[in-house]
C-alpha cells in the first residue's frame, strides 16, 4: 500500500468529472505535501488543479507560483491555484454593497462602508466565501481531478456543512413564500377576480434549493468527492482525524484513505524518546474501523529534507509504506530498545 | 280598476323592500367581502414583513439566515422592499400601498 494505491482507489471509484479530493488534516501535518503528492501522481491519468484554500499560502513557495489566485501549469497535466481568501471576500461584500445600494437607496442610516465592515466580520462569513468557491469547482469540467489542499479542519468542516445549513433555511423560507403567494392569490381572487399564482421568488427558492441539495450530494458522494485525512503520529492530529471521520459520516460519507505523515524511523524516534507515543498514534489509526473496502491507510516516513518543492515531494513520496508495517517495525524497536 | 289599484297599493312598497332587501344585501356581501380582504391583506402583509426581516435581518445586527443567501435572492426582492420602505415613509394607509402595490386598476 503506497501513495500510488491511495491514487488509484481515487481513479477507481472516481464516476464523474471533476472529481474533487479533499485533503483535511491538523495544521503542520503535511497537508499540503500530501496534496501536492496526490495531485501530481493523478496528473499522469488525467488533467488535474491542484487548489490550496490553506491561508498558510504555503503552495506558492513548494511549486513556486507566480502569485496567489491564478492558475499555473506546474508540470504536464499538473495545474494549481493559491486561492486568496481576502481577494474572494472583497468580491463579496463588494457584490453584497452593491446590492443593498440598488435594493435600499432610502436606508441613509446605514453607509455602506459600514455594512461591508460588518459583512466581513460576521461569524460564518468565510465559510460562506470558500462555499462559492467550492461550488464553483465542483462545476469545472476542464479537469479531470481537482486536489483540495483545505483550510483549518474547524473552518472546513463547517463549509461542509454548509449546503445543509443553507437547505434548512431555504425549507423555512420555500413554507413562509408558499403561504404569502397562497394568500396573494386568494386577495386577487376576490378583489379582482382573476389570479396570478406565479411567483418570481418563489421560483428563485426552488431553484436555489435544487442547486444545494444537488451540491451537499455531490459533497458527499463517493463518487464525485474522495477524503483523505492527514496526520502526524502524534496524539492531537489524530483526534483531529476522529473527529474529522465522525463528522463526514455525520454528512453520509467516509473518506478514502487515511495518510500518516512523518513518521519518524523507530531507532530515532527511541533515542529522542518518542517512539512510545508515535507507536500508540499509529495503533490509533490502524483501530479506526472504514466501513468501505477502499479505505486505505498508509505511512510516510519522515524525509532528513522537508519535501519543499515538487522534485523533493516526488523523492518522499516514494517513502510510503502500509500502515501496518510501520507497527511490526516499532513493537520490534519497543521490545528490543 | 281598484283592484290594479289595490295591488300597485300593495306591489308598490314591495318592490321597495325587495330592492331595499337586494341592497342590503349586496352591502353586506361586499363588507363581507371586503372584511375578509382585509383580514387576509393584514396577514400577508405580516408575513411579507416576516419574509423581509428574516433575509435582511443580519443587517440590522440580528444574526439570522446566512449572508450567501440573502444575496443570491436580494435581486429578486427589489420591488417588495421598495413596497415595504414605502409603507414605512406613508404611515397608516396600508391598504391603499397595497393596492398600488399590486398593479392594475384598482
Ligand atoms: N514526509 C515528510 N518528511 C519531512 N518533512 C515533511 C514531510 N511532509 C511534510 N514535511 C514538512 O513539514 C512542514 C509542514 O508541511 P505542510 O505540507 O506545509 O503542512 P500543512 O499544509 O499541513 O500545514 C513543511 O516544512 C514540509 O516540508
Ligand atoms: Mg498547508
């Protein structure tokens, strides 16, 4: 089980494009290698963009991009984008300023510049910023695969949840319109004796309902969507992979494979005293029951260099190993060290 | 002779109460219909009023439905917002914005 395996369950149970693969991990774990892995080893089958919402904006420095926010061809079918959070959420309260000047003119008591102020610090603004942007991907039909390299897990998985959010709303308001357009209908009826059940709105709520049951489908389908979760083997980044795993399923999915990073080789890893804590996070992992066959879990070992560029990555990558090796190697080092 | 005249006498005052009778009654079937109107035309107004507050109550600080949303259907709502402002700026005459509201020749 390697790296390439992990790639090819992805081909496999891919069924439409694009097909997005979202890395999730801790901070600091290798989420961004392991992207730039991953989406390197598809480019060989497929056209690939590989996207780092990360705010670290590490991926600029690893394939030495230009600027943030501008597809770049990497390396043959390889392609990546920096997404800028900031770049994005000027957009939107820009759009969202707009609006209100053209809907509200007489609202004098609110300035403008005031309203796109609090727009971009309300709670869940940002969420809803990489949601419209994710939303856009999951429509961009020019690649074959899209490689994911995700914000904090807290920030994502609320994004995730996101389309559910919306529905709820949505439902709320579809039952609130229905019952004004029913009355609309009933007052023209007896004033003017003729009736107009048509209602503009209430045609936009539908659509838009359609829109983010279809999107929290897509999120959630094996199909159009593989997870790969991230972790060092240390006793956080492994709780965040739990949690992580109870939330997607939660949403009606399980994630593909599960990537253990940066393991340090086990006579190291006991002359610096940690072997007892990195052999208790893999038996962690390895615990963690995947209710499909294709879930894949496996190591990479620790690299003497970090894997800061594409050629570096393609080094480390090769370092992968099952999971499970890497534990007959440490109970072997515990009990002889 | 007399007896036309009788029955002019007595048909007379009849028809008089037979159309006051149809008078009466289409008054009350309109006021019927015209109370009912009301009942309903208040109703729908609070729910518009409802409908309105909640997509665009985040400005105002209250925290309801999320902003992406508010803006996606901001452009379908221009004209029920410019009714409710309205309504707002002319004071009591509810029914009368509503009408206006509405289209057509009222
Ligand atoms: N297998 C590895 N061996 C050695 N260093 C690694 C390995 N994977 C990642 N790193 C290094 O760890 C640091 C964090 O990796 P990064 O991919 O940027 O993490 P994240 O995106 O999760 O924050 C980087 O300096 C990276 O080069
Ligand atoms: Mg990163």
């Amino acid at each position: 089980m390697t790296l390439e395996d992990l790639a090819h369950a992805i081909i496999n149970v891919a069924k439409d494009k694009p097909h997005i693969v979202t890395v999730i991990g801790k901070g600091g774990v290798g989420k961004t290698t392991v992207s730039i892995m991953i989406a390197d080893i598809l480019s060989k089958k497929g056209k690939v963009l590989l996207v780092s919402l990360d705010q670290a904006m590490h991926l600029l420095k690893y394939l030495s991009l230009r600027r943030a926010h501008v597809v770049e061809r990497v390396d043959g079918e390889l392609y990546a984008i920096q997404f800028d959070l900031e770049t994005e959420a000027r957009k939107f309260t820009g759009e969202y300023s707009l609006l209100l000047r053209q809907i509200m003119p007489g609202l004098k008591v609110l300035n403008v510049e005031k309203v796109t102020d609090v727009v971009r610090n309300s709670p869940g603004f940002e969420e809803e910023v990489y949601l419209r942007f994710l939303s856009k991907l999951y429509d961009d039909d020019r690649y074959d695969y899209i490689v994911i390299d995700t914000p904090p897990t807290g920030v994502t998985l609320r994004i995730l949840n996101l389309p559910r959010m919306y529905m709820f709303w949505l439902d709320n308001l579809i039952e609130l319109r229905e019952r004004i357009v029913g009355l609309r209908y009933a007052i023209q009826r007896v004033i003017r004796g003729r009736a107009e059940m048509r209602d503009e709105v209430l045609d936009k709520l539908y659509e838009m309902k359609e829109n983010y049951v279809k999107l929290a489908g897509m999120i959630t389908d094996q199909g159009r969507t593989s997870y790969i979760l991230v972790a060092t083997p240390e006793p956080l980044p492994v709780y965040e992979v739990k949690k992580t795993i109870n939330v997607l399923r939660e949403l009606g999915t399980e994630p593909v494979g599960i990537v253990v990073n940066k393991v340090i080789p086990w006579e190291l890893a006991g002359k610096m005293g940690i072997s007892g804590v990195q052999l208790e996070s893999i038996m962690d992992v390895d615990a963690i029951k995947c209710r499909t066959s294709t879930c894949i879990k496996i190591a990479i070992l620790m690299n003497e260099k970090p894997p800061d560029t594409l050629e570096k990555a393609r080094e480390a990558m090769v370092k992968t190993i099952p999971l499970s090796a890497t534990i007959k190697h440490g109970y072997r080092s515990q009990s002889s060290g | 002779m007399v007896g036309s005249m009788g029955i002019k006498w007595i048909l007379d005052p009849l028809k008089n109460v037979v159309s006051e009778l149809a008078k009466l009654m289409e008054g009350m079937r309109q006021s019927i219909k015209e109370q009912s109107v009301e009942v309903l035309q208040l109703e729908y107004l609070e729910l518009e009023n409802a409908f309105l507050t909640i997509i665009f109550g985040g400005l105002v600080g209250m925290p309801l439905m999320p902003l992406g949303l508010s803006m996606e259907l901001a452009p379908y709502l221009m004209e029920e917002v410019r009714f409710l402002e309205s309504r707002h700026a002319r004071g009591k005459d509810t029914i009368g914005d509503f009408f206006s509201s509405m289209g057509g020749e009222w």
